[in-house]
C-alpha cells in the first residue's frame, strides 16, 4: 500500500509535468511558478475534469496572479503581530503558530503566497521561544497550529511540538488548521489519530471549498480524526467559479456534515496580491447564507465573515433583514421565508419601580445589504 509520503512524491510540481496532463502552455505560467510555487497531488490531478472548473481554478496558476492590482503581499499584518517568529499575537486570549511553509496542495488564492511552497521550517531553538513567549503571556488559553499545513509534518516533529506546548499550564485548547484530509487522505493514518489523541482536547478546522472534494477517500479520513475524538470543524473561502453558487454551497454543507466536519467558517476571499481575479462580491456571500438560512439545518449555516485587512481581525455579516426594527418595547424580524413577526422586549424598571426608557435603535441599511450591528459582532 502506497505510502502517504509516496503519493506527494507523485504530485504536480513544475510547468512542463502539468502540460503533460492539461491544456495548459507551460511558458505562460512559468514566471507565476516561480513566484508563487505549485503542487498538485495526484488526488487533485483526478477531481479536474476539465479546464476552468472549480478544481482546476484552486490549483492551476493562471498569468493573472502576476497582473493583478491587489495591494498587499500580507494583507492580514500577520508579520507586524509577530512577537516571536513564526507566532503571531492578535486575539487577547488565542494565537496562531506557523509551524511550516509546506502544504500538500497551493491554493492560487492563499492569503500567505508570500510565504507558502518556499524553505522554512521551525530551526534550532524557534519552538523554545515561542514556549517561553506562552509561559510569560497567562492571557494565551488557545493556539492555532497553521502554516503551510502541520499535518504535513511527519508524526515524531508534530508530536514534539505538541508535547512542548501541553507544558504550559494555562494553554486550554489546540487547533490545528488542515487541507491534508482534502488532499492527501493517506496522511491521516491510524498511528497520526492515536498520537493526537494523547495530547487533547484538540480541535481540526479542516479546508474544503467544493461539494466534490469529499470523494470516499476523505470521507474515510476525516471519521479517522472523528473517531480519534477530534471535533472537526470546516473553512471555506468564497471563491468566483468555483463555490459562489448557493446550490453548490448546499451541497458542500450537507456533505461535510455527512462527513461529520461542522461549516464552521465561509471566508470572503482576501485582499492578497495575485489572487484578485477569484474574488467575489459581498453580496454574492450574504444571498448565499440567506439562502442557506433556514432551508437547512443550523448545523450547516457557517458564520460568513471578512478578516478585515489590515489586521482587524474577523468581522461576521449576516442579512440585514433578519432585525427589521428594534424600541424599547419589542423587535420586528423577518424569518427566511420574509414572514414578519414581533418580539416583545422585558420590562427595565428604574431604581424607583417604574419603566426604564431604552434608547430606541433602529437597523440601518447599508450597501452591501449587512447589518452594522450584525457586522460588529465580532
């Protein structure tokens, strides 16, 4: 039985090997592989079926991601809330820790194209920083293990990272974010579940962006994870072409609860440079939710939401019209059907018993058809 180190082995790495497979002109996206760099494992190279669909669009670089008049290589200011290398310090109470620039597939619309495909793994005394950085910051309860992908490290190195953060007492939960299962089920193997399972409570947000993607194969892995008591929970990037059709939204959700992953996030694409021509419109995620709302399981709606650039951090959105009008004696709402309905607000008593007037607010409209109230969440 192959390996899953000799399946990545096999995978799509330059111009000339892609030529060989599809309808492509190694000479036109040569100087975007040198760039911004490509694998395609031979699981992904199966799910293309023709040019321009939705897999071929995550994987197959374009001349475009060259041209583009997006603004920012790190869009996000990860490396300006970087306090230690390879840490970034955004949140109060939670981190991220980039572990490795390697992933089994680049995606052509990364927020971390700088960084992703090129040399870079944690060097000589690089997780002894970032420990000591978590035993001086008490705030620190949850860590996000990222890259590149950690499950692309072999198990001893994984292990040797999460033995090291479990020594600091006041550090409650880690996630670790994953493409693996997506696009290298073979990684997920019995020996990977039964050392995770000794370092819980961890988490996996797992990145599926079409229908498609959950073939047999990662069906299998994901119950793997599952089974090994993982809650599992999935991104999604909103993408033109490939997943901004509420239709195959549906299907996406419904297959990754079959699956047993949760929707847990849908990103609107971001503001990284080379990855413009993939982008969507606001509106075009706000119809998507509203048309999941309601017409499935609350389980399958993710929290739609924009990592603001600049590092704001993320802001959810919904529908505005969910709140239609808010006084102090009731609210007005809109369920999914457009149904109006009303509920009424409990009394507030002043210190002398009587009625305490509330400020009366009302939803104001916006452009991009969301909620300011709904907006700030976050």
């Amino acid at each position: 039985m192959e390996t899953w180190q000799q399946a990545l082995a096999k995978s799509i790495t330059k111009p000339a090997e892609l030529a060989k497979h599809l309808d492509v002109d190694p000479s036109a996206i040569a100087d975007v592989v040198a760039e911004y760099p490509m694998r395609i494992t031979p699981m992904w190279m199966k799910l293309i079926k023709e040019k321009g669909d939705a897999f071929w669009r995550q994987v197959v670089p374009e001349p475009e991601e060259l041209t583009d008049d997006s603004p920012a290589d790190d869009p996000l200011h990860e490396d300006l809330d970087s306090p230690v290398p390879h840490l970034v310090h955004r949140y109060p109470d939670r981190v991220l820790f980039m572990v490795t620039n390697q992933c089994p597939i680049y995606c052509r619309f990364c927020t971390r194209k700088r960084l992703v495909g090129k040399p870079g793994f944690l060097k000589q005394g690089e997780l002894e920083r970032v420990v000591h950085y978590l035993q001086a910051h008490t705030e620190v309860r949850d860590i996000i293990l990222s890259g590149g992908d950690p499950l692309l490290l072999p198990d001893h190195l994984l292990e040797r990272i999460l033995k090291a953060l479990r020594t600091v007492p006041h550090l409650e939960l880690i996630r670790i974010g994953s493409r693996v299962p997506g696009s290298l089920p073979e990684r997920i193997t019995p020996e990977l579940c039964a050392m995770i399972k000794q370092y819980h409570p961890i988490y996996m947000n797992l990145h599926f962006n079409h229908p498609d993607e959950l073939t047999p194969e990662v069906k299998t892995a994901c119950e793997r994870l599952a089974d090994a008591g993982v809650p599992l929970g999935a991104q999604t990037v909103l993408l033109k072409g490939v997943n901004d059709d509420p239709t195959v939204m549906m299907r996406l959700v419904h297959q990754l609860l079959l699956a047993r992953v949760k929707p847990y996030y849908l990103y609107q694409a971001d503001l990284t440079r080379g990855t413009n021509h993939l982008r969507t419109t606001v509106e075009t995620g706000l119809e998507i939710i509203k048309t999941l709302q309601g017409h499935t399981s609350g389980m399958g709606v993710p929290h739609y939401v924009i990592d603001a650039p600049g590092g704001g951090g993320k802001i959810p959105l919904l529908p505005a019209d969910y709140l239609v009008n808010l006084t102090p004696e009731q609210a007005t709402l809109t369920n999914y059907e457009g149904k109006t309905y009303t509920y009424p607000q409990p009394e507030q008593p002043d210190g002398n018993g009587r009625r305490r007037e509330l400020p009366m607010a009302t939803v104001p409209s916006t452009s991009t058809g969301c909620s300011m109230a709904d907006s700030m969440l976050g």
